[in-house]
C-alpha cells in the first residue's frame, strides 16, 4: 500500500469504527434484514429504530446551545420548531408495509444541513444514518415543497401600506427618502453544463448561474429571480425581469412623490450597485 492509499485509508477506517461503536453502545441495528421477508428470504435491508432515536443520537439534542443550532441550521431552534409545525404537511410521507417514513423533523433537517453547509449527500447520510440516495430525494422533494407554497408567502414585494412602512424605514436606516430596497445579483457556482457550457461561465472563473434578488430595510427577500446563465449581468437579468416589468407597469413602487423643500420631487426608487448605473430603478 503506497503512502497515498494509506493517508485516505486510515480516516475511511476511524469514521468506520466511529459509526460502529456509536451503533453498539445503542444496542441497535442501523440496517438489517426484514424479518418478515419470506419472499427474499429474509435478505432486504431497511432502515430500523433510527426514526425514533435520531434527535438523542446526533444533531437535535435538547441540550444543544442556540449557538449550536444555528451553526448547523442557520436558524434558532424556536424558528425550526415553527417551520416544523407551520409547514409539517410538507414533509410527511406515508408508512408502507416495506419500511417506516423517515419522520417530517428528520427531512426537514436534512433539508436545512444540505442548504446550511453544502456537503454531499454522502457526508450527509453518515451523519443522519441514512443513504446517500435518501438525502438527495429528501432534499429535491422539501425544497420543491417549500418553494411551491412557503416562497409565495414569504416573498413578497410591498404594496400599499406596506410599501410606506418599508420606505419610512429605510428613510431611518439610511436617511434615504422613498427608498423601497436594494437589489443586486449573485453566483451560484454549479457544475458545467453538456449543452452550452460556456454561457455559465462568470468573470470570476467558474461556471455558474445568477441570481438576483431584492430585500426590504430589514434584509428580507422582497423579490428572487435565479436561473440566468452566469455570462449575464445583473443590469441584463434585471431588463428581463417580472421586477421591472411590473415597475413599469406600476403595479410596483407606485407610491404618490416625494416633494422637497428646494421644489424636487423624488419617487419611489430601488438602490443599486455600478452594474445598474445605466438604468433608471
């Protein structure tokens, strides 16, 4: 075995037996054969009591500090609980005669790991004890989920009442009058696409896609657009946009103006980087 083998081996090795003596001092089994399985003769594997003892094995401990969930979170414990309870519909899955539901607090965690610290989907089921497979179809279906139905409640650009709020809190924030948000554009760094590959590649070198975004005084999502190739710039999305088109439409920043003491009159306005300079928001 050359030096390099060996270097990868032993840390393959010490997570190996770490699992295995976790699993031991449980007195339980991560995976095991069916016992009713005559078909197969007792030979499928399912997943067995980890349901129930996930929270006191790894990351949902009672005794956990708010700093520690929200390093692995992004979120406080009460905000998970609420998420858990608003939205439990979203994450419940039937029990079959094959093996239990992974439970809507197991899902809704993952879920919140993957988008918290990126690690693969492997990385991930050592540390729920599930597989890697389950990650990546738990993940697609709760953020599938929560997109459908949580994005069109939570974001959302202010109108009426609402829009006046927003401005009269930026006005204190940043003693910017009629400001109703700041919007710009970042990168997603993904992998290169078969078809048309070169289109996603970014200035700051590597392929990716754009998203452009808006926020409120208080750094809430207002507006989110993403998919653009990363060739694009924020000022091209932004022209392409249900932003501006409902801007121009006034459906959108449609507030009476502001009129200064000197005579100028201000209307409402989104605040920008450079890349916007040549457009009017």
């Amino acid at each position: 075995m050359d030096e390099q083998s060996e270097s990868s081996f032993f840390p393959t090795a010490g997570l190996l037996l770490l699992l295995s003596a976790s699993t031991t001092s449980l007195g339980r089994q991560l995976w095991t054969a069916h016992p009713e399985n005559e078909t197969h003769g007792g030979r499928g594997f399912w997943e067995r009591e980890v349901l129930e003892n996930w929270e006191s094995v790894r990351l949902v401990s009672r005794r956990w500090w708010k700093s520690a969930w929200i390093s692995s979170f992004r979120m406080s414990k009460k905000t998970f609980k609420f998420l858990l309870c608003r939205y439990r519909h979203l994450f419940e899955r039937d029990t079959t005669h094959l093996r239990k539901t992974i439970s809507p607090a197991k899902r809704l965690a993952i879920t919140l790991y993957f988008l918290a610290h990126s690690e693969t989907y492997s990385e991930i089921a050592a540390l729920f004890f599930i597989g890697s497979s389950t990650v990546g179809e738990i993940v697609h279906q709760t953020i599938d989920s929560l997109y459908a139905e949580v994005a069109q409640e939570s974001i959302v650009f202010p109108v009426g009442p609402q829009l006046l709020r927003t401005m009269r809190r930026f006005e204190v924030l940043s003693n910017l009058p009629m400001c109703c948000g700041a919007v710009d554009g970042t990168f997603t760094q993904i992998t290169k696409p078969v078809l048309y590959g070169d289109r996603y590649w970014c200035y700051k070198g590597y392929t990716s896609i754009l998203l452009l975004a808006c926020v409120d005084s208080r750094g809430l999502f207002t507006y989110v657009d993403i998919g653009a190739p990363g060739s694009a710039g924020d000022a091209a999305v932004y022209n392409i946009s249900q932003l501006k088109r409902n801007i121009d439409d006034k459906i959108w920043l449609n507030a009476p103006v502001w009129l200064c003491p000197d005579g100028t009159t201000i209307r409402p306005y989104l605040v920008g980087d450079s890349a916007f300079h040549s457009l009017q928001l």
